[in-house]
C-alpha cells in the first residue's frame, strides 16, 4: 500500500510539472487522443513544441493506429513523428516503440528548488525584466547562436505564454551576454532558454542570471523553482547542482528511426 501511494504521489508531482511546462512555453496547436497529448509548432522546431506527450500509464489502447494517426498529423504540419516519454508514458509504450526499432534520444532532466530560505536567491542582484519581446529576441538568437530565421517562431512562442512572464538579458557593452525566460506560475517559477554566450562563458552570468530571475519570482509568491535540462549538458548541470537544484524526475524521445 505504501508503495502505491508512493508511485500515487510521484505521478501527481510528475503532472504537475509537466501541466506546468505545457503552460510555460505553449505549442501553436494542441490535440488530445485520449490522454495523449500532441503539441505542434509550425513556426519552431523545439522538441517539445513538436511532440506526442502521454499522459496516463494506462491509456495503453490501439498502440499501431494511434501512432499512425500522429504520423499523419505531424507530415500535416511539416514534422517527423517524435514522442516525448515522460513517467506518465508507462512502460507499454516504450516497450512497443523498442519493438518497433525506435530510437531513443536527448534524455533530459527536470529539476527543482524550494526557494524558501535560499541566500543566494534573497542576496541576487535584482534586475527588472525587459518589456520589449522584440529585444529579447534577439539577445536569446544571440547567446544561444540560433538561426535568425527563428526569431517570429520564437516570438509567437513567447508571446503565447499566458502565466506572468520575466524576460531576462546581461548586457556587456550594448551587446546581450546572457539571457533566461523565468515563467512565474502560481506558486512555482519556471526557467526557460538559459543561454551565456560561448565566448562569455565562465565568468559567472548564468549563475547571476538564474538567480535575479528567481528573486523576481520569489518577490510575486513564487515557492518552488524548476527547469529542464539535457542530461548531457555537464556545465549547465553544475551549475543547477551549485545553485541547489536536484532532480526530481526524467524524459527522453523517441522517434523512428531513419529508413
């Protein structure tokens, strides 16, 4: 019994976040199959903006005619199948998609931090969020290297954001050295596009980026913070771990894999 209300409880957190995540950086279209959740973006090619999310270990039904209904969906809109298997997936699916030679990559992630007692949250230097999209845009084209194609994608993306959103950039000389989106949600702030530019790297701007974002949060009643990060990316992991960030749960994708 204490085991089930065990895994009971791990779920309901695992659904929170991912509610959450959902709210924080929203698909440009959105389509339920019984609990399963596919999110689709035309204009940006993020993953998770470009995927199938299921959302109840036991929607387990009709696994080949519900993947190939997705396909269609997805050649619709221009993309190639993925799914993201987050613990709310199950194993049935997974063990499906093993048997169909699907891969699986970028596993991820996602990690929080009560931020109730935090000094280094409460000492952060405080920084006003920028009220121009259009700025932050291109400070996060920037630091993160993207192709400038995507600027109107990642503008609709952000523009879309229905909970109270800080868009945070470090300047050096008039030129973006740093950027970060911090999704204040109730409760929770979330942390999203954390970039330093390469050149910039290892002087100290994530961290202080991070932690004026989460101060800002902290000031509008936020309690518990969190992110998602590639579980390959060893500096962004330090850091969070520095910070006190730990894990609370993982995903990956899946896709076909190549003919």
């Amino acid at each position: 019994m204490a085991e089930m209300l065990s895994r009971t409880e791990e779920l309901a957190t695992v659904r929170r976040f991912e509610a959450a995540g959902f709210r924080a950086w929203p698909a440009a279209s959105v389509h339920y199959d019984g609990t399963w959740l596919t999110r689709l973006t035309a204009g940006y090619p993020a993953k998770r903006l470009n995927s199938v999310n299921p959302l109840d270990p036991d929607d387990v039904r009709d696994l080949p005619q519900r993947i190939a209904q997705a396909e269609r969906r997805f050649e619709t809109c221009g993309r190639k199948l993925t799914f993201r298997l987050s613990p709310l997936a199950g194993r049935a699916i997974s063990r499906h998609l093993d048997g169909e030679g699907w891969e699986h990559f970028s596993e991820s992630l996602v990690m929080g931090l009560p931020l109730e007692g935090q000094e280094a949250v409460h000492g952060a230097i405080d920084q006003i969020p920028l009220k121009d999209l259009t700025r932050f845009v291109d400070a996060a084209v920037r630091t993160q290297r993207l192709d400038p194609a995507l600027r109107a994608g990642l503008s609709e993306v952000i523009g879309a954001i229905q909970p109270e959103v800080g868009l945070f950039v470090i300047e050096h000389q008039e030129t973006a050295v740093a950027s970060a989106i911090c999704v204040h949600d109730g409760d929770l702030a979330g942390l999203f596009e954390i970039a330093t530019d390469p050149a910039e790297r290892g002087k100290g701007l994530g961290r202080r980026i991070v932690l004026s974002a989460l101060k800002w949060a902290r000031l509008r009643g936020a309690r518990q913070a969190w992110l998602q990060v590639e579980a390959d990316n060893r500096q962004a992991l330090r850091l969070y771990e520095a910070i006190g960030f730990s894990e609370i749960y993982r995903y990956h994708y899946r896709r076909p894999a190549a003919a």
